[in-house]
C-alpha cells in the first residue's frame, strides 16, 4: 500500500497524460484522475495492468552476481544450457546475455555487447564470463554433412577463442571459459563441451534434443521472450512465461536494458528479432522491463520514484511494440513490468495493452 498526496498525485496524473500525448496510450487518464481524487493509493490500481504473479526477490539479502552467461537466442539449447552451467560449474546467480553471433559482433566493436560485458564486470562485479556457441543452422535444419561440419566447428570455436582473448584485453581479471554444441544422431542429441585454451575438450552434457525431430527439421518457436539480462530478474522472467502463460518453447534475446537496444536501433538486437521470426518461426514476443536497470541509471536516476520510473519504461516497451508492428505486422507482443516492491523484498510481474 502506497499513501500519497495530492501534489504527487497530480504529478501521476500529468506524467500518465504527457505519456498519452507522446505515445497515443493510457485512454483510461481521465479514469484513473478520478480514481485518485476518491483516495485510491494502491500502487497497482493507480497505474493498472494486471498482477501476474508476486514472488520473493531471491538477492534481497545477497544481491551479488557471480557470473554472465553468454548464448545464442535460439529456444533450443536455452535450457540445457542454463542447467549445464547450474550443474557443471556452480552458477546460482548470472547476468544472461542471449544473442546470435555474440564472437562477431564483439569483435567488430559492437556497442551492445561491449556494454553488456562491462555491466557484468564493472557493475554486477563478476569474476567469471561462460560463453556458449552452437553448431550452426539452415533455415531451422542442422546440417549433417560432416566434412562441412569439421570445418565449421574449427572455424566457430577458433573464434570463440579470438573473443576470449579479445575480452581478457579489456577485462584481465576475469575467468572466461568457453562451451561448444554439437547436435549428434540426427539432430536428436545435443552435446556440450568445455573447449580448453589449448583446444581440448571435456564433455559437460549430453542431452535429448527436445526440438528437433527425425529429419533434423526443428520444431518451431512457441514465443521469444526479449528481456534485461539482469542477474536478479532473469530465472523469474523465465518461470513467468512458462508458469503464466503456459509457454514451454520459447527463445531468449537477453540484453542491457532489454528494449533499450532496439529502439536504439542496435544491429545485434534486430538481428535477433529477425532470427528468432525467420529461422525458428516466433510469431509471439514477450517485452518485458524491470525497475532499477542500470542500462537505464537504475532507480537513482528517477531519484527513487517508482511511478515516474514505471512510466518511462512502459512508454519504451509501447514504443519498441510499435516498431515491432511496422517491422513485422503478424507478429503479436504482449508487455511486462517487473517492479521491486516491499523494499525490494518481493518482486511482481505486471501485464498490460
């Protein structure tokens, strides 16, 4: 429960109108001054959307990252690896930075993924970097020839260690470790192993591929979830696509300040978007946004107010969805808030139009 006063609530009902007149949204303003002069305060009535689910914040009491996982975006491997890195290697806390051709892009000096690294190091103060590469994909179908896959491989894990190198230079006191995928049987099996600076390799997993069927053809994505790569949002983001809306298959497109990247126009987070609806066939994304994002200065840079920093970033997520409807007019969004509440105690899901 949220007391306000009537300065405050004046200053809501101006940002939600100035919101309206920028972005063509929040109709229901003249509702909601109404609902303010009759003493309405819960947060949740005040600005709307509906409650999806309430859960404990996991890092009130701890709030340290100790890794950042780096990997495709493709719904296939998302899982195993994130349970890989569970298993294998202790990670309980990671910053997740899901995007195609990560070792490309960074070494051509991307923006996005330079500033994803520094966020996890700097910021989140990580002291170990995994990232991940798969065998590649032709519209959605493995391919098997395996001199063309001997090739490919040697090619993708020797620029894996090019990235590695390359983020040593920028970041000498972090661990970075590298895991290469191979799809086996067919596409039935999927192998992980650790690639070893001297190019040897341990065996980490090997698994059922969940999405892929007889003829190597790969079952198409269910929805592509575009969301922070925020350490203290990221399984919970996950857990409420599955658990709310009922959605098993689904890829991830992690980044900085989630839809910050695109409206920005990065090319990385485009050329995630077009992946995820061309090769893997998403016809649904999931925007969601989180308080105190430090893509965004974190909540200092509302000076603390949750209702002004709430507006804005509802206000961005209306405005990728827009550019996503001009890009592709098929496609369907739906947009999530992530707010900290009870003193960041507890952290709740918002949906709205």
């Amino acid at each position: 429960m949220v007391n306000i006063g009537p300065l405050l609530a004046k200053k809501i009902v101006e940002q939600l109108l100035l919101v309206q007149a920028i972005f063509g949204h929040y109709n229901s303003t003249f509702h909601l001054e109404r609902s303010l002069m009759e003493g309405i305060t819960m947060l949740d009535n005040l600005i709307g959307g509906k409650v999806l689910r309430t859960v404990s914040n996991r890092f009130f009491e701890d709030s340290h990252c100790n890794d950042i996982l780096i990997m495709p975006s493709s719904h296939v491997t998302t899982r195993e690896m994130i349970e890989m890195a569970r298993t294998c290697f202790n990670v309980d806390s990671a910053d997740v930075f899901a995007a195609p051709k990560f070792a490309s892009a960074l070494m051509k000096g991307s923006q996005t993924v330079l500033n994803g690294i520094w966020l996890a190091v700097e910021a989140h103060e990580v002291g170990r970097i995994i990232i991940f590469r798969n065998q590649g994909h032709d519209d959605g179908k493995i391919r098997f020839d395996q001199c063309v896959r001997a090739e490919e491989d040697k090619a993708r894990i020797q620029g894996m260690m090019r990235a590695r190198e390359k983020i040593l230079s920028l970041h000498p006191g972090v661990k970075v470790l590298l895991i290469y995928g191979r799809f086996l049987n067919c596409g039935k099996q999927i192998l992980l192993s650790e690639i070893h600076p001297d190019f040897s390799e341990t065996v980490r997993l090997l698994a059922e591929n969940r999405f892929m069927d007889e003829l190597g053809n790969e079952i198409p994505c269910e929805a592509t979830v575009i969301t922070c790569m925020d350490y203290r949002q990221i399984q919970e983001v996950r857990d409420c696509v599955r658990y709310d809306f009922k959605i098993d298959r689904f890829g991830l497109i992690g980044l900085p300040g989630s839809g910050k990247r695109f409206i920005e126009d990065g090319i990385i987070s485009w050329n995630s978007f077009y992946e995820a609806v061309e090769k893997h066939g998403s016809n649904l994304f999931f925007i969601f946004h989180h308080a105190d994002c430090g893509a965004y200065g974190g909540e200092d840079a509302f000076n603390c107010d949750p209702i002004a920093e709430e507006l804005m970033h509802r206000a961005q997520m209306y405005h990728l969805r827009d550019m996503i409807y001009k890009r592709k007019p098929g496609v369907k969004v739906i947009l999530v808030y992530v707010r900290f509440i009870e003193g960041k105690r507890r952290i709740r899901f918002v949906c709205f139009d």
